[in-house]
C-alpha cells in the first residue's frame, strides 16, 4: 500500500489571544506577551476567557447561533477558520468530499435547570420523584440533544457543508490526539485525500471548571506559568477558552490544487501509561524515542497542562533528552483540553513555516532556541490520562 505524505494546509485559532494563524504567530513571537487572565469571575480559579468573537463571520445563519451553545458555536467558528485558510471553504466539490474529525467533551449542561433542581432539593426528600419532574417539565428534549457531543460535527457539516465521513472522539487531550492520529493515518493509508480534524474548550460555564475541581486539579491562588505551579496550592491546571482545527491533506492533492503548505505531518504517537503503577515516565521516554528525533536542537511546542505529576514528568522527559527545547504555551492560552493538542500541532506547523523559533514564554524554566526550526515536536501529556506527540517538518 502506497503511503502518501501529509501535509498542513490550514490553520484555524482561536484563544484568549485573539483568533486566527497570524495574530497567533505575533503575539508569540512578540517579546514580552501578557497572559489574558480573568482573575474574578470564578475566584479563586483563574481562567484565560474567549476574545470578542463576531459569530457571523464564519456562520451566518442567527438560527444556526442560536440552537447552540457557545462550545459548538466556538468550534464551529474555529473550524470555518480553518477551511478559509485553506482556500477550501467557497469550494462545494471539496467540501462535500471532505472528512472530519473532531475532539469533543460532553457539551454544557443546562445550568438554569441544574440549580433549580438544587434549590427544589432543599424542601423535599423524594428526590426521584424530584428529578423526574423537573427533567420532564424543565428541559427542552431539542435542547438537551444539541448538547450531545457528536453534534459539533453535525453543525460543521450543516454551516461549513463538510458532508464527508465523520468521527467524534471525547476524552480531554486524549480525544485531540485521537483525533489527529486518525485524520492523518486515513490520509496516510489514502483513505481519505483532505481532512479537517480538531476541537474546541469553553471554560466559561461553572460545569466544565466543577468537572477539573472535582478531580482537585485547578489551581489556586495567584498565577504561574506552568512549569512553576508545583507545590502551589490546587491541582496546577489554569483553564482557557479556545479551538483548533487543521486542514490535512496528503501532499499530491494538495500540489493538484495549488495550496499553500505550512508543514508536513509526521506520524503521531500515542500512549496510555498506567499512571498509578508508576508508569509515566518509561512511556514519555518510550514516545520520544519512537518520535525519531533528528540530530542537532529540537523546539518542541508542549501542551502542557500545569498538572502537578503529568507536567513535571513531562519536562523531566523533555530536559533529560539532549536537544529537544521547550516552550509550554499554556503560559499564554490556558489548558484548552480537547484542543490542547491539535492547538499545539498548529503552533509547530507555523514555527516551520515562518522559519523562526517561538521566544520563552517563562524565562525561568525555558532555554533560548538558535538557529531555524526546520523540525518542531508538538506533545500532550494528559492531566490525567493519556499522552501524544507528532513531529512536524518543513513542507
């Protein structure tokens, strides 16, 4: 079987940065970035909130806005981004040839409805009887189902008319790599010729901040780049809203048409390490090495979360393998967990393109990068589960 080269031919971005490739590539490469941080609204959590985002510019229909919340909204957005990039987005044939992939949580829950049971609960004690008529008096079926997590892939195809085979991953960086993984070995095997694949976080709703404290993995108190949050109080994590999507496409389809490469797509690896048996380490240092790592430094664009276990055993990995420099860039964007991976991919792919290193983004824990990064790992070690990286080189 034939195996077809992969390449990156659109970006789309969106953080507390701002939106889009560009923007991206100048506020991180611009010296002396400012974290967006919103410090008050779910004290004592900090969080790195969405930008101002004109939702008609990338899905024009307000019927279409309104039946979903902002996360589908979000990665909807994202995704247009993407195929606009690309020079995709106007062309039906390509659309509607396209597959899709696509990292999903669980949706947002209907928080109106979640405390009105709450408070309910307060005066009586049949709580069965309880949460039976609230769920059939107060939530909307319609509603309830556009919260299903393979509906993010269903609104794509409905705005975007991305009307190719689907597929929907859920499980925080796990899902983004999943993801990525997929698309590009579909395109690899010539399954598939063009893939938009990624995902998209919304930290703003007080169930996605409930489902990290529950685990006791949000960070408290002042913040910290991520490399300096061990032994702070909470779990390490500082959340962010945002999305990534690519466009993959193998390299000949890509040259028939005409587009623009960023960069090639090498194989992704992936890992589950059981963690509780100690097991983290020998699997990073097991990932690294099948990465076939080129001679010479290596920039390496870390999704780190912040986690306290998972990030310390990730930069031990990076600093004990000669080479390999790392730039943690949830300092700036926050953890974007289902995106958390393809965001980095994404960022990689750019610091190819533009032939230039990222600046630190922590001068007390990052190293100076000389020279041109013509090959740059992208990694996502899971704050709780779940570990990836893929190389990606010059296109």
């Amino acid at each position: 079987m034939k195996s077809h080269d992969v390449v990156i031919t659109g970006i789309g971005l969106v953080s507390s940065l701002g939106e889009g490739p560009d923007a991206h590539w100048q506020k991180l490469t611009a010296a002396g970035t400012k974290p967006v941080l919103d410090t008050e609204r779910f004290a004592p959590y900090t969080v790195h909130p969405l930008p101002e985002i004109d939702w008609n510019l990338q899905i024009a229909k307000r019927g279409d806005q309104r039946q979903m919340e902002t996360w589908q909204r979000l990665g909807t957005y994202v995704a247009g981004l993407a195929l606009d990039d690309a020079g995709i987005k106007t062309d039906e044939a390509l659309c509607s040839t396209m597959d899709m992939v696509v990292a999903a949580g669980g949706g947002e829950r209907d928080v109106t409805v979640d405390n009105a049971i709450l408070a309910a609960s307060e005066n009586r004690n049949d709580f069965d009887v309880l949460l039976n008529e609230k769920l059939t008096t107060e939530l909307r079926p319609t509603l309830f189902l556009a919260q299903l997590s393979n509906l993010l892939a269903g609104n794509i195809s409905i705005v975007h008319k991305v009307t190719g085979s689907s597929r929907t991953f859920m499980g925080e960086e796990g899902a983004g790599v999943a993801a990525v993984e997929t698309a590009a070995a579909r395109v690899r095997s010539g399954q598939s010729t063009h893939m938009l694949v990624g995902g998209a976080f919304q930290t703003e709703h007080p169930d996605m901040l409930l489902g990290y404290e529950l685990g006791a993995y949000l960070h408290r108190g002042a913040w910290k780049p991520v490399w300096q949050r061990a032994g702070s109080e909470g779990g390490g994590v500082v959340s962010g809203s945002g999305g990534a999507f690519l466009v993959l496409e193998s390299r000949e389809h890509a040259e028939k048409r005409g587009a623009r490469v960023y960069a090639e797509l090498g194989p992704v690896r992936s890992g589950r390490a059981r963690r509780k048996r100690g097991e983290l380490s020998s699997t990073l240092e097991t990932l690294l090495k099948a990465a076939n790592l080129p001679q010479g430094q290596v920039l390496a664009l870390s999704g780190a979360s912040g986690g306290h276990a998972a990030t310390s055993a990730e930069k031990a990995a990076i600093d004990a393998y000669t080479g390999l420099t790392a730039r943690g860039f949830g300092t700036l964007t926050g953890h974007l967990k289902e995106a958390q991976f393809p965001f980095a991919v994404a960022l990689a792919a750019l610091a190819v393109h533009n032939k230039a290193p990222y600046p630190v983004f922590d001068a007390t824990s990052e190293r100076n990068f000389d020279g041109i990064p013509e090959q740059v790992l992208a990694t996502a070690v899971g704050y709780h589960q779940f570990e990836g990286l893929a190389l990606v080189s010059a296109g």
